[in-house]
DNA sequence: CCCCATTTGTTCGTATGTATG
DNA sequence: TCATACATACGAACAAATGGG
C-alpha cells in the first residue's frame, strides 16, 4: 500500500524535476491526510520508497519545506508538519534589510511605515476589543519597561510582548503573526543604522502613552500615541540618511 | 585567497550544524560583497571548496535559501542572488489555507480582514497620492473588468493589476509586495470555498465604485468601497462555514 | 547543426552523530 | 552499556540543461 501516488510512480522516464516531485507529494501527503502541526511524516527512507526518489532529492525537497516551516525536522527523532509559521517572511525580510541596509535604509523605512500603518488602521477595534485583563498586562508591560529603563536596562522583550498584546482582542491570527514578524525584522535591522542610542525612558514613556490611550478607549488619542511611538525610529532613519548623504 | 572565513576550515570537528554554517557563510558572503539581486555567486563546486563542505551539504543549503528566494538557482547555468520577494510568504500561507481550508476557512477569513485593513488604513493617503495618470488607468481596468464580464470571461489579472495599482502612489515597495502577496493567496485559497460562482458584473461593479471614489478623492466614500468591496467574498466564507455545520 | 565545456540535477553507497529505550 | 531507528554528512559517478565554438 503505497503512502503517495506518484504520476511516475516507479520509472523515471523524463527528469529535470524530481525535487519538485517529492515537493508537491509530500505537500499532498499532508494536504491528503489531513495533518496538523507536530504530527509525524514517514521518515526520509519511507519517502524515498513512496515517491521513487533518492534520499538527497528527499533530504533537498525536505530542507526547501523546512525554509517555509510547513515540516520541521528533529535530528535522529525525525520529521513532522511545521508550525506553519512566518519565520520564512522574517528570514526573507531581514535578509533585504540587511543587504539594503548599508546603503540606505528603505527598507527598515517600510516596515516601520507598515507596522504604523497596521496599528493606525486597527485602533479603532484594539479601542473596542480590549477586556479589563489586557488592559492591566499593558499597563503592567509599559510600567516594566519604566522600571527596566531606571535600571538602564533594555526591555526588547517587554516592547515584543506589548504589540502583541494590542492585536490580542481582534482574534486575528495572521494580523498578531504578521506584528510579531514585522517586530522580529526591525529588531534585526535597526541595530544597522550605527550605534543608534535609544533614549530608554523615552521609549518606556511613549508605551505609557500607548497604555493610557487604549485603557481610556480613546481611538483618536491611541492614533497620536502610535504616531509618537514611532517618531524615535524615523528620526533615526533619517539621520542615517542625512549622514550617508554628506 | 580564500573566498568564505570559516570558524572551522578544513577539520571538521563536530557536527551537527554543518549546513547552517553553511547558509550563514553564503549570507555573508553576498552581505560582504554588497551583491544585488541577478548577480551571479560561485559555483557549487567552489562553494565546497571554499567552505570546506561537501556538494550534498551546499546543494542543502542552497536549497534553503533558495526557498526563501535570497538564492536563485538556473539549471545549467549557475547560483545567483534571488529576487528578494515574499514568493515565501505566499507559499506557507497558502499551503495553511489550504491544510486548514478543508475544516474550517478562517485563513481566508483573516487574509481578506488583512486585505481590509490595510485599503482601509490607507485610503487617506491613496485618495492623496494618486496622479490623474493612474486614475485613468484605474478606471479603465474597472471598465475592462465590466467588458470581461459582459463577455463571461473572469478578470483575475485586471483584479491583481487593480489593487496592485491602488497602492502605487504610497511608494512603499514592501506594501505593494504584502498587496500582491495577500492576493494571491486569496485567489489559491478562494477556490476551496466550494463551487461559489462569484458574480462577475457585481464584482466590476464594486471596483467600479472603487475607481469613482478615488477619482473623486473622496476618503469615506473610498473607505465604504472598500467595505462593499469585501462583502461577497465575507458572505462566501460565511455560507462556507454555515454549510460544514450542517 | 553538432560538439563540447561548464554547471546544476539526481543517484547510490558508506560512515557518523543523535535520540530513545 | 548496548542496540535500534533516525537524521546528518561525505564523496563519487552519471544525467540533463545551457551556452559558445
């Protein structure tokens, strides 16, 4: 009982494409059986009976789904569905960053650009949507990140864990996905823009503000206190600009 | 003179990681040498020789980064740097769309309520920034769309093209990447919602709508278009949803 | 048009490291 | 400690595609 039914199932007539093969049947075999996350796959030996491949078109196959997190593979335990996450868009997007990076900074631009944007566009429904319990983990995150700024520490996880927090109450999957890996890339990216001194406390107080606004329910005031987040960072960006021009 | 650094040259001690060396060391070496997407990278054979891996590891590797197009590989030809494009992204969702399309379609849900969001945030700023040139061509692919569908014929490229469009005059390559990607996954995805024959005139007509509010520079009316524009595709899901819990 | 060199694609065999029991 | 099952890594050989003489 063969696991695949492959078009060209034992003979190989024509080539050229046989990682694509064992691609698109592995994605099928899961697609077929219904998989989800963590659940196992045959292992490499069993795929390359199946499908009729070696195992480097299989390991190679395998290593292109694991780039995408739809199979994740555990050393001597052996391979499973991924998580289904984005860290392909992160890999993807830092690396631009990076490589456009030292010449100018566009790209950083437009993430900051998009993550304002997305945060500007949903105030309304962060407003609406936050419970009394989110509310006091914001206040509870920026009054953290107070504290951690006295110390002269930095609080990138706190400042992760804060945006997420404001796209909790939409239920939207993908949008707190996309804020996480929106967030990953400019916390890769920026560290380029030279030793750029974050003003601690400023960045604490501007989350405060965030805070405040969204436990007054107050769209408009949120919208302010989202702009005001991200002038630091623009301001940063276009002095990398304006020092890369002189 | 040797064209990668890497901690460990030729011995290899320990393993376990090789590949990721492997990756990083093809990473650095386009971040190093500021290479741009087309520009071609060494052969395989001098990878190995340069990293000091054998073929298999690099054709793994290359794999990878091939997957989330930082590489592009030309059979027969050679290694160059990739295009740099979210074809990653479009791929992991659409395989999660597809996976969880069969149970429930709330993938399609949430990219459609990204879709959304991200016209609605921006209609300030499209009705502010489009040129009287790309009204014009606004316009005239709505009036194509209604042409097509006088005719029968669907229109997915005028739709890809439309939207596309809508985002031109904001100049932020990252956002018209995240347009473009969001649609396609909707246009893969879409079709498991079932035979839904989505009314082509009603579907002109809205984009119709949606040319005349940018035209008129009219931001609520463009953000209520965008609102219709979502609807048939919204009551789709729904019926979708409403079907499996029967 | 054919031939040939270059380069990637595919396969096999073998040896090694890793996790589990 | 041993044994089993699995992924990891290497090297050599051959096939296929591309481009130029």
């Amino acid at each position: 009982m063969p696991v695949f039914e492959t078009t060209t199932p034992p003979a190989n007539g024509r080539s050229g494409a046989r990682r694509q093969e064992v691609i698109v049947g592995i994605k099928e075999y899961i697609l077929r059986n219904q998989l989800k996350p963590g659940d196992p796959l045959p292992t490499e030996s069993e795929l390359c009976e199946a499908i009729g491949a070696s195992r480097s078109s299989v390991r190679e196959a395998v290593k292109t789904l694991s780039a995408l997190d739809i199979v994740e593979v555990r050393h001597g335990h052996g391979t499973y569905v991924g998580g289904l996450s984005l860290t392909a868009l992160v890999e993807s997007l830092a690396f631009r960053g990076l490589l456009s990076g030292e010449a100018d900074h566009h790209v950083l631009e437009q993430v900051v650009e998009v993550r304002e944007t997305i945060e500007q566009g949903l105030a309304a429904q962060i407003t609406a949507g936050l419970d009394d319990g989110q509310l006091d983990a914001l206040r509870a995150l920026a009054t953290g990140m107070c504290e951690s700024a006295a110390r002269g520490e930095d609080f990138l996880d706190l400042d992760r864990q804060f945006h997420l927090l404001l796209m909790e109450p939409l239920g939207n999957d993908l949008i707190e996905q996309l804020t996480a890996a929106f967030w990953e890339v400019q916390a890769i990216v920026a560290p380029t823009l030279g030793q750029s001194p974050p003003d601690l406390r400023e960045t604490a107080r501007l989350h405060v503000a965030l805070a405040e606004a969204a436990a007054a329910r107050d769209t408009q005031a949120l919208q302010v206190a989202v702009t005001n987040h991200y002038l630091p960072i623009r301001g940063l960006i276009q002095a990398a600009k304006a020092a890369k021009a002189s």
